[in-house]
C-alpha cells in the first residue's frame, strides 16, 4: 500500500489527529480493552472516504481490527515522515 498516495491530500491537521488518535486508541485497547469512539468513527470515516467500494462495518470484529490496524500504519509511516524531514 502507497501510503503517499492515501495523505496526499491531508492537512497538517488531519495528520495530527490521525496520529493521535492512534495514540488514544492503542491506550485505551491497553487499559480497558476497548476501541475509542472518537478514534474508530473519525477511522471509519476515512476508510469510507478513501475505499466506498470495500464495506466495512463498525459492528463486525474483524472490520474494526482491519480498519484500525490500517490507520495505526498510516500514523506510524506519518510519524515517520515527521521525522525525517
């Protein structure tokens, strides 16, 4: 997957939330074993946004841990990216 080509057209903004709301996320899964609200829909969201042709669905298990592991790459190659440049 190119991730270049998925934030192309990002804001600095947009980046931001996208890594710290991965951050919020991965706490969260670690203390309660929970999705953050916020984290999963501003994800879904996106993934909507980006693929309209592959449904995924809030309420099946699989398409949460899928769209959510996407977005945690998405925040580490961002992260990345902030560091290098």
């Amino acid at each position: 997957m190119n991730f270049n080509e998925i934030i192309k057209n990002y804001s600095e903004e947009k980046k931001e939330t996208i890594i710290e709301l991965s951050k919020i996320n991965k706490k969260e899964m670690q203390l309660n074993n929970l999705y953050n609200d916020q984290a999963l829909n501003f994800f879904f969201d996106l993934w909507h946004q980006h693929f309209p042709n592959v449904k995924q669905q809030k309420s099946c298990t699989g398409c949460r841990q899928s769209v959510i592991k996407f977005f945690e790459n998405v925040a580490s190659f961002l992260e990345e990216e902030k560091i290098t440049k």
